[in-house]
C-alpha cells in the first residue's frame, strides 16, 4: 500500500472506513455520554453532558484523562477527594467504564438510517467496508454482535486498543485501509463525525467526510432531529459543520444518508488525477 504518485491513480473508491458511534450507530453518540457522566458521578465528581463530549473520538482511556484535566473537572475532583486524580484513579475509572459501556449499548445500538443501504450499494459496487472505533475490543465486540443482527458486518475492524495510537494519529486509519487490502490510501475514504477522527484520516492521506449532525457535535438522539423543523435542523448544521471544516476535512454532510453523492464526486475527482 502506498500514496501513489501524482497522477498514477485514476479511481475508483477501493474502501469506505467509518467510525463507528455517530457515524453508522448510536445517532448522537449517546451511549458513551452516558458512561462518562456516570464513572465521574459514582466518585462524587458531577460533569456536563457538554464536558463529557468535549474529547469524543479519542480512545475511551485518553477520554477519561482529557476530562479529568480540565480545569473545572479537575476543581471538582479537588473538592470531593481533597487531592488532584491519579493515574490509579484514571485506571479504576477506566475499568468501571467498561462494563458500563457495554450495559449502556443494550439501549443505544440502533443503526443510523440509510446506513444498511449504503453499505448494500457499496457491496454492489466491491467497495470494501472497514470501521474504526474508540472503543476497546471488550466493548466492540458486543457492539458488533448487535451491528450483525442489523445486517451490518464491515470486511473489517479496527479498535484503539488494537494500535500504538488512537486518533488523531493514522493509525486505526492505516491498520483499516491494510486489512481492507486497498493497493492505496488515496482510494480510501475515510467518514467520521469527530474532529479527531477526521484529523487520522487526513493524517493517513486519505479523503475524509464529516458528518456533523449524527454524532457528537449536535448530540441529539434521532427522535430529537427528527422532531425538529427544517429551519432548526439547518441551523444545528451550519453550527456542528464549523468544527469539522476547521479540520480541513474535503466534505462535511449531515449524516450517512447524504454520503452517496459526495462518493460519487471522489469518483470524479479521482478520474481526474486528484488526490486528497
């Protein structure tokens, strides 16, 4: 696998690799949300859906010390426990968080609309399919059982406990692209709802697609966007885009659903000897 030369590659889309929580499932990514919330709350420590969000795409340990250095996180801890979090205290958290997780994905596994016909299109075409995620491999597991009963099974898998480095680093990015056996990262395309998910992507060479209004940057359930007017749900958009166009990400969409044509003009810019 290499990044080619300029103009040695002419298309098409080898793979598409996807993030896994508010990219294909969990619209909002509500089911981590909820496990960080609660992980602080056992230890008297009260953080905001908002603060629990803030390092969404990192791996689930990395999380957990982002949140913990914030300085008003931090503040709250010194107030509950009269000393600053220790590395124990992260790990104790962290081995909480998992089975947490896994209790938390019973209720928010649906897959996102208009994944399951997109990924039957690209299986047409011989598009190959891998995700990435931040979860760990005891989380993704169970998480890919309830994915399979859905009719979704990627070529494959890729977790951060599985690489040197979670995002923003290419490493899941790369490690995906070779399992998909691609011949090179510029017929990868790389579709994450996350600042630091984009960030690998564009780090590994890759086409990289936003989605801005499934995941983290809205956080809002399906039934809550949905709810919503055409107006508001246009406003939360060009509101969650700014984030992910500050990345430098090639495209920024709403959700999964509005994917196929910027697949489409990847296509087209490749046939004409662009690269990302």
């Amino acid at each position: 696998m290499s990044n080619g030369n300029a103009g040695s590659f002419t298309g098409p889309v080898e793979a598409i690799i996807f993030d896994n929580a508010g990219t294909i499932v969990d619209f909002g990514c509500i089911a981590p949300v909820m496990a960080f919330v609660e992980i602080f709350k056992r230890r008297n420590v009260d953080i905001t859906v908002a603060e629990a969000r803030e390092p969404m795409g990192a791996a689930k340990r990395d999380h957990i010390v982002q949140l913990v250095a914030m300085p008003r996180v931090a503040e709250a801890w010194q107030q509950a426990h009269g000393a600053a979090p220790t590395e124990a205290d992260v790990d104790a958290m962290y081995a909480d968080f998992l089975p947490l997780q896994i209790q938390c994905l019973t209720d928010f596994s649906t897959v996102i609309p208009g994944t399951a016909d997109l990924f039957a299109n690209l299986r047409k075409d011989g598009v190959g399919i891998a995700t990435t995620t931040g979860y760990p491999s005891e989380v993704m597991d169970v998480l890919s059982a309830k994915l399979s009963e859905q009719g979704i099974a990627p070529d494959a898998m890729v977790c951060a406990s599985d690489v040197a480095h979670g995002r923003p680093y290419p490493d899941m990015c790369l490690t995906a692209a070779m399992k998909a056996g691609v011949t090179t990262v510029r017929a990868c395309v790389n579709v994450d709802d996350s600042a630091p998910g984009l960030e690998a992507g564009l780090a590994a060479g890759m086409w990289t697609v936003g989605l801005a209004c499934s995941g983290n940057e809205v956080g809002m359930s399906y039934d809550e966007w949905t709810a919503l007017s055409d107006a508001e749900r246009d406003a939360h958009f060009a509101r969650a885009r700014k984030g992910l166009d500050a990345t430098g990400a090639h495209y920024v969409v709403q959700t999964i659903g509005d994917l196929a044509p910027v697949l489409a003009d990847i296509n087209r810019r490749l046939a004409a000897g662009e690269k990302p």
